[in-house]
C-alpha cells in the first residue's frame, strides 16, 4: 500500500490528479513521486502500479556481465506503445503509460483478448505491447504487422502489488489462454554473448527493434537492447517533427548506432552514411514542402474502432494531449464492421517556425 502522508503530499503538489472515464472514477500519479512510479491508479478497493523504468544497456560484450548474476530470458522488444489491461467492476480497460484509460485500446483489446482470462483472473493485470500501421500514437511499425494492429503480452502483473509475475507462470498462462505475446527467444546465460550477438544482428536485419532481457531470478533484473535499423528508424520518423523533439533523443540514437555498429562488426559503408544523412534530410524536406503547400507540417493517422462512441471519445482525449500538437478529426465513418478514425496531428512548433523562414524571417542564433 501507498502511505497516507505520501498520498496527501502527492495532492498537494499536484501530482496525483482525479481522472474519469465513462462511469470509472480513479486517482493517478502524473510523475513518479518517491517509491511511486508514474502511472500508478488509486481506486477505492485496489491499486495498479505504474509500470517501472527498465534500463537501457549500449554494449553487450560489457553490459551482461555487468548487470547479470544469472541466466536471463530473451524476448522481442516490439515497436508500438505499452497498455496495461485489467478487470474493474465486470468493464475490461486499456491503460497508456502514464495512467490514461486509452479508448482506442480499451476498444479494440477484446478482438485480441478473450474476456475468460479476467473472470478466472480477476487481479491480474496484463502487460502489453500495440503495434501496428493503424495505432494512433507511434509513426514506427513491427514489419510483420502489414495492417491495422495487434496485441502482444510481454509481462503479468498482480493488482495491489510491484513487480512481476514469475516467468514460468507467465509461460503457462499464455499457454492456458492462448494469449497473443511478444515473440521468446529462450534462457541464455552471461557467457553466451556471442549467441545474442548472432540474435541481434539476425533481428537487425528484418528490421525489428531489438530485445529485453529479464534476469531468472528472485530479483528480476531487466534490460533492454536495441537494434541500429531502429536507431535509424526513429531519426527518420521523427525528423518531420524536429522542432518538437528534446535533442538528446538524436544524441542517444547516435551513440547507440555507433556503438552497435562496433561492436557488431558491421561495415562503416558509404551507404551507412548515406542513410544516416537521408535519415534527417527526408523529414525536413517533407516538412519544408508541407509548409510552403498547405501551411502546416502533420502527419494523418487512422485507426479502427468497433463502437463509434469510443471514436468520439479518443478524439477529445487526443486534443488535450499536448499543447504543442493540434489534432483535427478528418473523417469518421464506417468499413465494414468497423469505423475507420482518420486524423491529423499538426506539429505546431516546425509550422510556426517554418512559416516564419519561408516567408522571409529572420532567427537570431
């Protein structure tokens, strides 16, 4: 349980806020606070921990030695963005990150997800990745989601508790439910470098992101590891919107392409360069033509949802997401079995910026 002194003081910094969904009522914390993680939800009979910050390693001749006294189990790092579904009150929900109850997810969860699991688990929380060309929040896809998106479980968490279900447990529920998961590679042991070597260059050639590593032991020590296709792949993705992102997000992915790439053995080719280049270029070129075009730099999303309600209600939830994004409704209206959601998300710091130049602006720098 979270202490009351730490509840009152999280309030009063404003870092626990009331938040509402249809008839769902909860407290979240907006930031980690203390032993607390970002995203925690309070409800009144049980609490749903945040999920924890899992570390990044750069090398891995070095980084499995060093963070590893064990074997460790091996799995897909996918490209999408995390949820977190449980049970409350009979209702199955999909929860962002940060705390949010997402519609999109909570909308489509159960076209991946039979309701049977929570009525046999009602405390169980399932830890997942969305992935897929039609989510409505990453630019990035896994390349074997051709469409639309999938639900893969990557960990199992327990209502009113930190931390994880044991591994093997998670195995025989997957296996017991047939649950979609991120795809395993087995146990490997520290001195197996040169196998996860092997692996990870195998994944960086079919364009995947890379692994986590989670330690077999009553500790649980997770890392993560990430490929240089995917190091490339988020420089040309977010280079659209260069303006809105921190510098240091380059920076890192610089580091890490580099010191993949040594490690690795991989040639330093001309065409290494030339796609690093082609990285940050593209996007700023496709940026500067939108601008001049049609006066704003965005970037259109589409998404399936089965009940037109949910559509409504993801769109108002998008448009007080951030203050540097506007987000417009393009159309909504139904295929099929579904109501197909499109929306632009215009980047309103490269507009601004851009418009200004182009219409013969100066910058003092």
């Amino acid at each position: 349980m979270i202490a009351e002194e730490t509840l009152k003081e999280a309030l009063r910094k404003n870092k626990l806020r009331s938040e509402t969904f249809g008839n769902l009522e909860y407290l979240r914390f907006t930031d980690d606070f203390k032993e607390v993680p970002r995203g925690t939800l309070l409800f009144k009979d049980n609490i749903l921990w945040g999920y924890p910050h899992i570390g990044r390693i750069f090398q891995l001749t070095t980084g499995i030695p060093e963070q590893f006294q064990a074997p460790f189990w091996v799995e897909e790092k996918v490209d999408g963005y995390n949820v977190r579904v449980f049970m409350h009150e009979g209702e199955i929900y999909a929860l962002t990150r940060g705390g949010y109850v997402c519609a999109f997810s909570t909308d489509r969860v159960l076209d991946f997800i039979d309701p049977v699991f929570f009525e046999e688990n009602p405390d169980l929380v399932l830890c997942m990745e969305v992935a897929g060309p039609e989510n409505p929040y990453v630019e990035e896809s896994p390349p074997y989601v051709k469409e639309d998106v999938k639900f893969f479980l990557f960990d199992i968490m327990q209502k009113n508790r930190q931390g994880f279900l044991p591994y093997r447990e998670k195995l025989r529920l997957i296996e017991k439910y047939n649950l979609p998961s991120v795809e395993r590679y087995g146990l490997y042991t520290p001195k197996q470098i040169e196998d996860l070597k092997a692996l990870l260059r195998r994944l960086n050639e079919e364009k995947r992101e890379g692994v986590v590593l989670k330690e077999d032991s009553e500790r649980d020590k997770r890392v993560k590891y990430i490929t240089s296709y995917a190091n490339l792949n988020d420089i040309r993705i977010t280079s659209l919107n260069m303006l809105g992102i921190p510098a240091d997000y380059y920076t890192n992915r610089l580091l890490r392409l580099a010191l993949f790439i040594e490690e690795e053995g991989l040639e330093k080719t001309q065409e290494l360069f030339r796609e690093l280049g082609e990285a940050f270029l593209s996007g700023l070129f496709q940026a500067c033509k939108m601008a001049r075009e049609e006066g704003k730099v965005r970037r259109v999303f589409r998404c399936k949802f089965r009940k037109r309600e949910n559509a409504l209600i993801f769109m108002e939830q998008m448009k007080h997401a951030s203050v540097h994004i506007q987000v417009n409704q393009l159309s909504l209206r139904q295929e099929g079995e579904f109501w197909l959601l499109e929306f632009e998300k215009v980047f309103l710091n490269m507009t601004g910026l851009l418009g200004h130049l182009l219409k013969g602006g100066s910058l003092i720098d």
